[in-house]
C-alpha cells in the first residue's frame, strides 16, 4: 500500500518512483478533480483506477484493504505532497488497525511549483531564510495561534493554501499582521496544469488580482518578503566563505578588497 504525491498538475512533475508504482498497482484511487488525467491513464490493463470524489473515509479504506487482502498492490494519489493538507494521517491509522504496512512517496507541493512558475526563491540571503506554510480558517478550524495576522508577525516568506475563496480576507490579515503593502505576492492558479497562472503583484493588490484572476479555489499565494534585497548572495559559494570542500580564498586588490 503506497501514499503516492501527485505534484501540482503536470504529470512530470511526479517521481520516477511514482510513476514505477501507478503502473504496477491493482488499485489507482485518486482524486478526480485534482489529479491529472493524464496520470491516471498509465495504469496497467486491467488495474482498477477509482474517482475518489465522491467517496467517503471509510469507502476509500475499504478498497484499499479489499486490494492489499486480495495480494494486490494499492496506491492512493495525492494531489501535491501527501503530508500536506491531506488525509494521509487518518488513512494510516485506519490501516494500521487492519494491520496493513504501507509507504509514502513525496511528490511536489503546490508553494514550490509556483515559486518555480514565477522565477522566485522563498528565501533571499540576509532578508529572510524561513517559509511559513499556513492557511485562511475557513470551514477548518485554525489555531488563534497559528492565524494569518499571527504568523505575518514573523515578516518571514509566507506560502498560503486553500484560501482562495477569500482573498480578501488573506490580504487584510497579512497587512494587519505587519507585511507592508508592497510586499511582492505570487497569486498563483493551477499551477502545472496547461492553463496554470503566476501573477505577481503587490500584497496590497492581492484581493484586487485574484478577482481579476476568477478565483475560487485551485490557488496558492506566495508572499515574499525582501525580493528587492540588493546584491544578496548566498555565502555557500562566496570565495572568502571556507567550508569542507572548499578553503576561504582572501580577498585580493582588485577582487573586492580594499
């Protein structure tokens, strides 16, 4: 039994280890509405692929351990990476009761394939070097601790999912939080799919933008403090900057020094 990550949308976007087991498996169950067609199809004859959209917790186990008693192979698609605002944790637990092992294959979340859809790094030398994944509270409860107001406090790159449906609401708790309007935002829509967007625009304009954009779902925002940050490099590669493989080189006159 694998927990296997489906990526973004575009179907190369998915491990060679994925790839490997949806064509072995017995059983594909996916979620229809997020999982690339394209995908699914490399199923083996006769395997059986499952919409699992319409189904519930415990339908969606019962075929799983109808398959995996049966000696069949088992994988369940993961939009993104499965350890992120997916059902993984509860999946296992019911699994772990029937005794049945299983793995997980990590697959490439949504935040990453935007950052890479707009030419961005979520982290900047010297500006910030931590990336806050978080979300709106909406029909899910949030921790007060962990609401958007209360995270933006970190002034860190922020990457905020399932929340498109109000990104009005995202835009006034992140500028309550402290973010200055300026800050440069990614407004992001199926990403990897053939119709994905990366908009960039200012957290200020992020309501405004994704109106423009007809959102509703299917988005991620990228909030990204110190994109402007001048000159800033990674020390990693810098000639005075020595590690394991590589002695501190001294600045030299003209290479920088005085």
């Amino acid at each position: 039994m694998y927990f296997v990550g489906a990526g973004p949308g575009d179907p190369e976007l998915v491990t060679r280890k994925g790839w490997r087991l949806i064509a072995a498996a017995d059983l594909v169950l996916y979620a229809g509405s997020l999982v690339p067609a394209e995908l699914v199809a490399q199923a083996r004859p006769g395997a059986r692929v499952v919409d699992s959209s319409p189904l519930t917790l415990e339908q969606t186990h019962a075929l799983l351990v109808e398959t995996v008693r049966a000696g069949g192979l088992a994988v369940r698609l993961h939009t993104g990476d499965p350890a992120l605002y997916g059902a993984v944790r509860e999946q296992m637990e019911l699994l772990e009761r029937e005794g049945i092992d299983c793995e997980v294959v990590p697959g490439v979340t949504a935040a990453f394939a935007a950052a890479a859809a707009a030419r961005r790094s979520l982290t900047v030398p010297g500006a910030t070097q931590t990336l806050v994944v978080a979300r709106l509270e909406g029909r899910t409860p949030v921790p007060e601790r962990e609401s958007l107001r209360e995270l933006a406090r970190h002034g860190s790159a922020m990457a905020v999912y399932l929340s498109a449906g109000d990104p009005g609401l995202v835009q006034e708790e992140l500028l309550a939080g402290g973010y200055p309007p300026d800050t440069l935002t990614v407004v992001a829509h199926r990403v990897g799919w053939p119709d994905g967007r990366a908009v960039e625009t200012r957290l200020g304009e992020l309501a405004k933008t994704a109106r423009e954009m007809g959102l509703s779902r299917q988005a991620v925002f990228l909030i990204l403090p110190g994109q402007e940050a001048s000159g800033a490099r990674s020390r990693l590669y810098d000639a005075g900057f020595g590690h394991g493989f590589r002695p501190a080189r001294a600045q030299e006159e003209g290479d920088g020094g005085a």
